[in-house]
C-alpha cells in the first residue's frame, strides 16, 4: 500500500494484538472503524510511518489545554483542527510509529478519499 503524507488511515487488529501493553486507543468497530490516524512517513528511516491519533472529544481537551496554559506558555500536547468541517483534536501526546504491513486502509467519507 503506498501511504501518503497527511492523509488519514486505519490499523489492523493485529497491530493492537501485537502491542497491547503500550496502552493505545484500540480500535472500535460500531458499523465503521476508529479510531482514524494522521499519518506521515519518517524523514530518515524510510518504512517507519508515524500515526498520529484524532478524537472528537474537543471539549474535553479544551478543558486540559486551558489549565495547561494557565501553567505554562506552551502547550504541545495536542493541537486543534478541523477535519470534514468537523472540529478534531490531534493528539500529538500519543504518537506512534509503525510499518505499512500494519495498515488495514485509507479513510473514506462519502467515497472520497481525504
């Protein structure tokens, strides 16, 4: 499968199997797949693809990213966006890396490919 820098994508089952200590967002199946990943390609090992969780959850890492900020003058945990006019939450705090073996599929809304 050829993965595209900054598109979004699905694991397999297996890769949760594989690595169930490392306390991940497994994934869900309620009629569609999730959790989705933000995915980009290393810059200098070239089968490594970093994945970088998303939720829908804005409120409640508002909330986080809000008392952080009180704290520090930075926060580089997460950074919000938009994703299909939907507001998203990156989770840059949960990145991951894996190979392409590991990747079930591209995500698809309404048979488009984003």
């Amino acid at each position: 499968m050829v993965i595209e820098n900054g598109k979004f994508y699905f694991l397999k089952d297996e890769f949760f199997d594989e690595f169930k200590d490392l306390k991940l967002m497994l994934n869900k199946d309620y009629g569609t797949k999730r959790p989705c990943y933000l995915c980009f390609k290393d810059s200098e090992i070239e089968n490594i693809i970093w994945f970088v969780p998303i939720s829908s959850k804005v409120e409640k890492y508002r909330k986080i990213y809000e008392n952080k900020v009180k704290t520090r003058k930075q926060v580089y945990n997460f950074v919000f966006g938009k994703l299909l006019d939907r507001e998203t939450v990156f989770l840059i705090q949960n990145i991951f890396p894996t190979i392409d073996s590991f990747i079930e599929n591209k995500y698809i809304n309404n048979k488009k490919r984003c």
